[in-house]
C-alpha cells in the first residue's frame, strides 16, 4: 500500500499520483491510500492486483489505521 504522503515524499506530484489512479496503474483502496496493480498474476480475486484475499484485506485494514492517523493528526 502506498499513501499520497509518501508518495510525494518519494518525489511524485498530485497530478502524477493522480494520473497513476485514473490510468488504472494504481487501484484506490481509501481515499489518500493505493495499491500498486501487480504486472506478474492476476490475484485470486481476479482483480489484478496480484493480492489474495488476505493481502486485500490486510491492505485495506492498514488504509484504514493510515486514515485514522491522519484524522488524529489534523491532516
């Protein structure tokens, strides 16, 4: 999972972030938290992130903790 925070902390722009949502290249799992769509194996969900189930669900339990960080913290 990969937040905005970071990734403007790795040097990408919002439009980049952005462009890298709507182009499908990355898949929204809560607002300012993304996965990466894998390139190797479809998941077992079909959903072509490369995750099984669990890895989906551990990745949105951890966008979850990142929101509640941000709130908590006034971002």
């Amino acid at each position: 999972m990969v937040t905005t925070a970071q990734a403007l902390a790795a040097g990408l722009t919002r439009d980049q972030v952005r462009h890298l949502w709507r182009s499908g290249r990355w898949t929204r799992i809560a607002r300012g938290c993304f996965v990466p769509v894998g390139t190797s194996t479809e998941g077992a969900l079909g959903d072509g992130l490369g995750l099984t189930p669990a890895g989906m669900r551990r990745a949105r339990i951890r966008a979850a903790v990142a929101c509640l960080r941000r709130s908590r913290h006034g971002a």
